[in-house]
C-alpha cells in the first residue's frame, strides 16, 4: 500500500519544523510539490531549502508539477464553485502524480505552509482522490507551526484575552460581514482587499504579519487609525517588489466597542 505525508512544514523557517514533521521527512522516498511559476519561485525554492536542511542528500527525489490556476475574479455567488473547481484540477494531478511516481511499497509526501488542517486543501483533496477509487493508498498528517501561530510570538501577544473567544475567518467574510457577534479577537488571513481598512475609526488595534518565517518577514502594529496607512505603504511595496504576498493579521477591538 502506497503512504502518504502531508507534513506542516511552517510558516517558512526551516528551524520551524517539529521533530516528528522532521522524522516524516527523513522516511519520505518521494515529494511532490506543485510549481506556482516564475512569480513565486522561491515558495518552490524554500521548499528545497528544507529538504536539504533536514533530509540527507540522495535518498529522496523530487517531482514537480504545475498548479493549475484559479479563478480569482469570481464574485460571492461564484466564489466556492470556482474553488471547488480549482480544487478538483488539483485532485487530478496529485491522482496522476500518486499512480505514475510512486511505487506501491513506496512513500510519498506533500510539505504543507503552516498546518494542513488551517485553510489549506490537500486533505479535502486527497479524500477527494480516495472516493474516486482509481488509486488506493493511505496518508498521516503531521502538524505544522501555523501563521497564526507565528504572528503571535512575533509581536510577543496571545490570540485571546482571558475568558474570550478568538476567531479566524478571512479577509472576504470580514469585509462582508464585520466583527462575529460577541467576538472582540479576530485573525484575518487571505485578506486581498485590506479589509482592516475599514476599522480605522473604530478603537482596535491590529498586529500584522507578511511573509511570515522568510527572510522577508515583515511586521507592523499599534492602533489601526495609525497603522494602517502604514501597513497598505509596505503591502504595496512588497508586493511589486516579489510579485506576490501573504499576510495575516489580528485584530483586537476595545472591549464594548461594537
């Protein structure tokens, strides 16, 4: 029977890994691992970095194949059949990838940003592949250190006071909807509108994280009316400097502010 890992391998430092996500690399034969173009080369290549940090040279090999692209300009309606859609395209290559580049006593693995079960997909994927019925195998998840996790011992904070709840939600559920009820602690990720934005004249302050763990680790916080000028200069200017960013966020709203 086939094996697979999908193994959280962190926000991006390779000091990050857990000894256990360590140990399921070093007993890794094969990694697949999903090229997303020239823009961003170096998620590609601090995957390779990893390897070559934890894992000793030559008992492992390294298949790449393309992303498929999604749809990013789908609106709210269309918004989950586009992903569902990009989901499945991503289903067929990592089916393909499992039946034609791993052998059936061999073990293979997918190197998770952050922790697999935080808006990530390969799971839902890989299940997705199991219910298809065309290749068998079996699969174990190993945690990861989370860019949630990370943001808070960067700016030193919890994610919660105490007796109160926190919730993580996007940067489109955020814009839509505001603040959950009863909720004063919010992490936003996948944020492309900046919907922090909108709290500039509320009492909250923000603590903002980009490129978490990488050697461009950016940060900012304070509160938000102050911040967020700020933070939208150095979001714009990372992201024509790399092409691409991703940042994560709390924001902490004034208790009886709402």
């Amino acid at each position: 029977m086939r094996k697979i890992h999908v193994i959280g391998i962190g926000a991006g430092d390779p000091r990050q890994l857990t000894l256990q996500a360590v140990d399921a690399l070093r007993g890794t034969d094969v990694f697949f691992v999903l090229d997303k173009g020239e823009v961003k080369a170096d998620l590609t290549g601090l995957r390779r970095d990893i390897l070559r940090t934890h894992v000793p040279e030559g008992t492992y090999r390294v298949v790449e194949a393309r992303d498929p692209e999604r749809d990013r300009t789908a609106g709210t309606g269309a918004y989950s059949p586009a992903v569902g859609d990009w989901r499945s395209a991503r289903a067929g290559i990592y089916e393909r990838l499992i039946a034609e580049e791993l052998g059936a006593d061999e073990s293979g693995a997918f190197l998770v940003w952050g922790d697999p079960a935080l808006y990530d997909s390969t799971l839902g994927i890989l299940e997705e592949i199991l219910e298809r019925g065309s290749v068998a195998f079996e699969y174990d998840v190993v945690p990861g250190i989370s860019s949630v996790s990370a943001l808070a011992a960067r700016h030193r904070t919890g994610l919660n006071r105490v007796a109160r709840p926190v919730q993580i939600t996007t940067g489109r559920r955020l814009a839509e909807e505001g603040f959950p009820a009863g909720v004063d602690d919010v992490v936003v990720m996948l944020d492309a509108r900046q919907a922090f934005r909108g709290y500039a004249d509320q009492d909250v302050d923000i603590y903002w994280g980009a490129y978490l763990g990488t050697p461009d680790e950016i940060l900012d916080s304070g509160p938000i009316a102050e911040a967020a000028p700020r933070i939208e200069r150095l979001r714009a200017e990372a992201r024509e400097r790399k092409g691409w960013i991703m940042d994560t966020y709390l924001l902490r709203r004034a208790p009886g502010d709402r």
